[in-house]
C-alpha cells in the first residue's frame, strides 16, 4: 500500500470519529445486566459511516457492572434501515478490532471479538478498575472503508480522580525482558511523518532481530488524544521487517497530548509498550 493512500486512510478515519463523537458517543452511560445499551454512534450525520452504525452494549454478569467481573461486550453492525450488516472484510487478519481504554489512558486493551453472524460481534473481557471507559471498534464492511466509532462505558464508582497525562521525557520504555525507543523524524501536528520504533533486549542491549508478525505486520501502533476524541490506528511502513526497527509513516492530524501503544510480538509473547507524547 502507498504511503500517500496509507495517510488518507488514515486521516479519514480519524476524521469520521471526530465528526460522530461530538454527539451520543460523548454521553458516558451507566450500564448494568438490567439495562442492555444500545446507542446508534452517528444517526445525524450524513457521510459514508451513516452505512454502518456499530450499536454497542454491556452486559454485567452479575447486578450491575463491576470491576474485575466478567462483562460481554456486544457489537451489533447495522445499516441505517436497522438491517444487519453481514458482510466484513478482514482488516489486519481481523473482523473487527476493539480497543478499550480508560478515560484517563491509563488502562489499553486491544481485543478481537468473535464474529457470531446477523452483523453481531461479542466477547466477554474485565475491567480493571472503577472509571469510565471508551470502546473502539475498528471495522471494514464489505465495500465501505474503514470505520471507526466509539462508545462510553461506566464501571461502578467513578469518583476517582483522573490522572493527567504528563509527556514523557525520554521516549525509552522497559516492557519485561524488551527495551524500547521511539523516535520522530519530525513531530508536527498535520506534517506526515516517520515514527520509528526500536527494539532490543533489555539485559544484553543487544538488538532484537526476530520479531515476529503480529496481525499481519511487524507491529500495530494506536494513538488516542488525551481528551479520547482522536482515535488513530497505524500499520507499518514494510510489513515484512523483523527488527530491530519498526516505522510507521503516519500524520497527527492535530496538535495535543497523545498516549500512543506499540504492539510487537516475539516468542509468542505479545508486548504492549506504552508512550506519551506531546505533538506541537
Ligand atoms: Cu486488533
């Protein structure tokens, strides 16, 4: 794939979630086993997603919707006549992604719920803590480009309060036994730009050489803005590489705090490797 049809992907997506979240998908909603929620994302808008409306909802495996218990997570896709949309084209091996995050970025979660058929996806997961959170889902129907949108949840007691999202001031990271840098030929908010990861072995420093594909490619790199309200989903450059550099052409399509989480896989094991960054 070019890079300049990698950037309009890019950038559409990030667009469609901006225009759709400035309505129902910023209600933050309280859900429990009594209430099913289902919010159409975008029904007032007049652009291609209006195609495909994502009706998310949670249901708690006890009363109410707690931390630490089992929730199922139900994603019907529908047309905008209600009709279930059937048809998916995979998008990174997958149907559909799902990224959950914390309001606050603090908590990351990518995970792939099953496809049962009639348009509906599902999986059950946990979460962590009280809070709200924001769920993501990240699909292609068959023959409409790819979708993004979004929807609140609210786990028990929210008064906790959040935590602000400080820019880190050295871009290294130690996830378990990897270390991580990340790098930015240039950061600019609506230049494209080339980020580059770089991987080594956190005890011998030596670079590591044999990661292995993750969904298809080197790595997967999601970027959320502090406020939640950008949601953006990179693929790399050359998906054929396996280290010790992984490189995403991408473009921030506005300035802000960013919490950005890089995915690479060797020996089976899956790393999530968490950054903050501010783009002027
Ligand atoms: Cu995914």
């Amino acid at each position: 794939m070019s890079r300049a049809f990698l950037c309009i992907i890019l950038v559409l997506c990030t667009t469609l979630l901006t225009a759709c979240s400035s309505n129902s998908a910023m209600q933050p909603m309280k859900s429990d086993s009594t209430m099913m929620m289902s919010m159409p994302m975008n029904t007032a808008h007049n652009h291609d997603t209006d195609n495909a409306i994502a009706h998310f909802s949670v249901q708690a495996s006890s009363k109410s919707l707690l931390a630490n218990q089992d929730a199922t997570i139900k994603i019907l896709i529908q047309n905008k006549r209600s009709q279930p949309i059937v048809s998916f084209d995979r998008l990174h091996e997958k149907l559909l992604h799902l990224i959950v995050v914390s309001k606050d970025l603090a908590y990351f979660n990518h995970i792939h719920p099953e496809y049962k058929g009639a348009g509906l996806f599902e999986i059950t997961t946990q979460f962590p803590a009280d809070g709200e959170y924001k769920l993501y889902a990240d699909y292609m129907p068959t023959g409409i480009p790819e979708i993004v949108q979004a929807h609140w949840v609210t786990v028990a007691d929210t008064s906790a309060r959040p935590i602000v999202l400080v820019p880190d001031k050295q871009l290294f990271r130690i996830v378990d036994d990897i270390e991580v840098s990340l790098s930015f030929d240039h950061l600019m908010a609506g230049m494209d730009l080339a980020m580059t990861f770089t991987i080594n072995d956190a005890k011998t420093k030596k670079p590591i050489t044999h990661l292995q594909p993750y969904l298809g490619a080197i790595g997967h790199v999601v970027a959320i803005r502090a406020d939640t309200k950008q949601f953006l989903h990179f693929h790399p450059t050359d998906n054929s590489g396996s280290g010790p550099t992984a490189k995403f052409q991408t473009n921030f399509p506005t300035k802000g705090i960013y919490k950005i989480w890089a995915q690479f896989q060797q020996h089976d094991q899956l790393y999530t490797i968490p950054f903050i960054i501010e783009v002027p």
